[in-house]
C-alpha cells in the first residue's frame, strides 16, 4: 500500500500519469473540496467518486482558497495536513494541490472522464458544468444526503457534551 505522502504530487506530475494512465484505457475521476477536518461525509463522497473510475485524482483546496470560501478561522488543518489525510484513503490514488475557486482549469488540464461532486450539488447547479459539458466530462454527484459538514461538527465541539 502507497503511503499518504507518496500520494501527494504537482498539478504536472498528475498530468502526465493521467495521460499514461488514459492511454492504459483507465477511467479518471476527478474530486475536489476543502477537507478541512475529514469526516464521514467525505468519505461517502470519495468512496463513490472512486466507484465511477479506475483512478481517483482528489485536487485539495489550498490555505488561501478555504480562507477564502469558508472565512475566518479557517481552515482548521493546513493544506498539507489536509492533503496528507485524503491520500491516506484507499480510494484515493492521486492527490494534488490548487488555489483556483473552482476546478475548471483542472478539468482543461486533466481532462478527467468523470467530474465527481458531492451530493451538496445538483447536475444542473454544478459551477464547473459548462467546461465539463464543453469537454464531454460526465458529471456525476456522488456521496450520502449532505447532512454532515466542518461547520457542524466544529459548532457541535464548541458547544460541548452538553450543549
């Protein structure tokens, strides 16, 4: 089993062993999200982006894009603890940094067979829907009902035990 580190690679490196890997015939799925704080959501949501391929790429949104979308205080793990975590899933087969807002860029470069997002999405509201229409890339939303989340579960810990 590769370790977690051994997971972690540049946008590059990524390019070219997707590029191998496609002409192999592999199918490549392509994941994205914070992951600040794994839980059980995330899990659910890798595990079913996996199912729809034979190689999972999950791109981690660095410091300054969590800063970004998720505000103050956040995010609690760092970009490379947070990295680190989502290659230690053994769905997981490739993992890669980016600071974009969204990975349309990664979809031109990558150019995965399936652009996987958790069930937070529909098909239709998807922000990466026209470059991957444009692409032929299939959308597929995957994961349980979203009903966990970072921002629950680090108010259900301030709260404490006894709320």
């Amino acid at each position: 089993m590769r370790s977690a580190h051994s997971k972690i690679h540049s946008r590059e490196f990524v390019r070219a062993a997707v590029e191998k890997l496609r002409r192999q015939g592999k199918r490549v799925v392509l994941a994205n999200g914070c992951f600040d704080t794994l839980h059980v959501g995330h899990i659910r949501y890798l595990s079913g982006a996996k199912r729809e391929g034979d190689v999972l790429v999950v791109a981690v949104n660095a410091d300054s894009t969590v800063r970004g979308l998720k505000g103050p205080g956040r995010p609690i793990l760092d970009e490379q603890a947070r990295a680190q975590l989502v290659g230690s899933l053994r769905d997981v087969d490739f993992v890669l940094l980016f600071s974009e807002p969204n990975v349309e860029s990664l979809l031109e470069e990558l150019h995965p067979d399936v652009h996987a997002k958790g069930t937070d999405y529909t098909a239709e509201n998807v922000p990466e829907r026209p470059v991957s229409d444009r692409l032929g890339i299939r959308v597929a939303i995957v994961g349980d009902t979203k009903n966990h989340s970072t921002r629950a579960f680090l108010d259900a810990v301030r709260k404490g035990p006894h709320g």
